[in-house]
C-alpha cells in the first residue's frame, strides 16, 4: 500500500533525478562546440522522440486515432504549427470518441 509519505518521496526523487539529468545535460553541452552539424541534430532529436512515442501507439490503436493523428498532421503540414497540430488532433480524438463510443 502506498503512503502519503511514500508518494511525496517517491515524487521528490523524480524532481531530484529530471534536475539533475538536465543539469548534466546542461553541463556535458557545454563542453562541446555548437556546429552546424549538432545544431541540427539536436532541433531534429525533439520531434523523433515525439514520433518514436506516438506511431506505435496509433499503429496499436483504433481507428478514431488514426483520424485523430491523419487530422493533426495535416494541420502541420499545411501550417507549420505545432500548437495548432496538437489543438485539432486532440479535438478529432474528442469528438470521434463522443461520436463512436
């Protein structure tokens, strides 16, 4: 059984870890020179972990989903906002499960 106690140590452990791995990230950069070549791959590596998350999860998924994701890319492409992909993908999915349950 989880206590009160637990949770608050569990949650101030992860607090602790995410600090200090993004301090460390922070501090190994540092030591690096910022090329052109690491410039670019550091803008890509955010958007590969979104779809490393998100395709395996739409290919496992229903199909109100995949009408949630096929809308939210279509939005990013044709606006190049990703606010904008996220607001509509997540009002497709809204509404495709109001609709079919």
């Amino acid at each position: 059984m989880v206590t009160e106690t637990s949770a608050v140590a569990g949650v101030l452990v992860m607090v602790l870890v995410t600090f200090v791995t993004r301090v460390a990230g922070v501090w190994v950069m540092s030591h690096f020179p910022i090329t052109p070549r690491l410039e670019a791959f550091l803008k890509a590596m955010g958007s590969s972990v979104l779809i490393a998350i998100i395709v395996p999860a739409t290919v496992s998924g229903a199909p109100r989903l995949w009408l949630a994701v096929g809308a939210a890319v279509l939005v990013m492409a044709t606006t190049r906002s990703a606010l904008a992909a996220m607001i509509v993908g997540t009002a497709a999915a809204g509404l495709a499960r109001s609709i079919g349950g």
